[in-house]
C-alpha cells in the first residue's frame, strides 16, 4: 500500500531521499532517489538567496582566485573571468536548482575595467541544452542591469557575448530579483487584500483574477499529489472569474486545487462539497 515518510529539515542544504524495497526472499530493488531543495522566502522586489546555486561558463580563466563561484560569493572585490577576449557566443550561466520567477537580472563588472558585454542576450529556460531564444538584448554596462518587461520563469539564466572585444568577460557578482509581482492574482473573498486565490463566502465557489487574456488550467490534486480531474482549461479574457466546485461523482472529499497561468501555478487545500 501507499507509503510515507515526514522529514523537517535543519537548514537550506539540499537532502536527497533513497528508496528501495526487500521482498520476503532477500531480493532488493534498483534504488530509487529524489532531490529535495531548500530556499528562503523570496521577497517581491528584492534579490533571491543564493545558496546552493551554480555557475557554469563556456570558457573560464585558470586562475582559481577567479572561479566560477567567485560571481556568487557576495564580495564585490572577487570576480568570474573568462581569462579570454570576449567572442561572439561566449556565455555564462546560472542554475538556481529549480525554475523560480524573476523580473530584473544584474550582473555587475565593476573593478574590471570594460570587461563586460559589449553586447549581450539573455536567455531563460529549464534546459541548459536548449536555451531557447533570447528574452532580453541589449549594449553591457560596467553594472549591466537587465528588467524585463513582464516576469519570466526559469531555472537557468544564460547571458552571452553577441560581440567580440579584446577585453575580458568578467562578473564580480551577479544577482537576480524576484518579480515584484506573480502574473495571476486572487482575491481574497471579503477583504481588499489579495491572494493567489479564494474561496467564496458560499464555499462552493473558487475566485481569480488573470491581468491579460491567457490559457489557465485548475485541477484537482489528490492528498497523495496526483492528477484527480481537470476542473478548467482554456484560453480566458483578463479579469475575475468565478468556478463553481463540484465534488462530482465520489461526493465531498478534502483535496488540493492547483491553478496554472503563463508558466505559475499555485496549490492549495480545499474542501469539494456535493
């Protein structure tokens, strides 16, 4: 039958769960593993946590004063360089563990002269093999810092040379922001604060608010974190909406209703009532 495991971690590190199973005989099964990642709160407008995050590069100096972590490492005067002339195509990029929302992108080359871009792409995607096409282009700066015009959702963020120059690529320290908003709100039933959602003062019924006309999916999760029913999916016009909640055939039962909207989902527990 259905197992299950309560953990409660003691920091942000990162823990990795193993399974297998041992039948009557002796006999054990291949292990099966599952990485779980840890991070602070992300505080809308201000710079995510970094821990446990990943830099890669296309080309890297062999000095180890000037790694890759040095562009992570919080202290403006450590920097990332590429120990090269910048070419077009030479990128570096950032894997913050899993896909997370952002806005604004800073990467900062103070101290090192014109060892930034002197022209740049920015690409975003949850594939560092197929980083897609670029979101953001644009000229560097000693501080290049890149908004973008509506959040992005991503686990990997790639910023490369689109020129080459004699100087160095170079990064003292790069930061990523989180979106100062989600792109889906709700709001909360009987109050002028907002949420992700609510339910209704009647209980039967989910309220949302999309800001642009985009596809939406609502489904219901079962406690165990499966796929139950799709309740809606298709194409919706900006606004508030209302969906009425059914139990349906199986009657009332406590389950989870996860609403997705331009690449953002959001979980929580409810109640269907017959």
């Amino acid at each position: 039958s259905p197992l299950s495991f309560s953990y409660q971690s003691s920091g942000t590190a990162a823990v990795t769960f193993s399974a297998k199973a041992t039948d009557d005989s002796g006999n054990v099964s291949n292990p099966s593993t599952a990485t779980i990642s840890f991070s602070a709160p992300c505080t809308p407008g201000g710079n995510m946590e970094r821990v446990g995050w990943k830099a890669t590069a296309s080309k890297s100096s062999s000095n180890a004063t000037e790694g890759l972590d040095k562009a992570l490492d919080g202290k403006a005067d450590t920097r990332w360089t590429s120990g090269a002339g910048q070419a077009a195509g030479m990128w570096f990029q950032l894997d913050m563990g899993y896909p997370r929302s952002f806005d604004q992108v800073t990467f900062d080359a103070t101290g090192s002269g014109s060892d930034f871009p002197q022209a740049y792409k920015l690409y975003v995607s949850n594939d560092p093999a197929t980083p897609g096409t670029p979101i953001a282009e644009g000229a560097g700066q000693a501080i290049t810092t890149i908004k973008l015009p509506a959040a992005k959702t991503g686990q990997f963020i790639r910023i490369e040379c689109g020129a080459a120059s004699g100087s160095f690529f170079s990064i003292h320290e790069v930061n990523v922001q989180c979106a100062t908003a989600s792109g889906i709100r709700f709001p909360q039933a009987g109050s002028n604060s907002r949420r992700w959602f609510s339910i209704d003062a009647d209980g039967r019924h989910v309220l949302y608010q999309i800001p642009s006309r985009g596809k939406i999916t609502i489904e219901e999760i079962s406690l165990s974190g499966e796929s139950q029913r799709v309740l809606l999916d298709g194409v919706q016009e900006a606004g508030m909406h209302r969906l009425a909640l059914t139990g349906g055939p199986r009657g009332s039962k406590l389950a989870f209703l996860k609403i997705s909207y331009d690449g953002k989902s959001h979980l929580q527990k409810v109640i269907f009532l017959k």
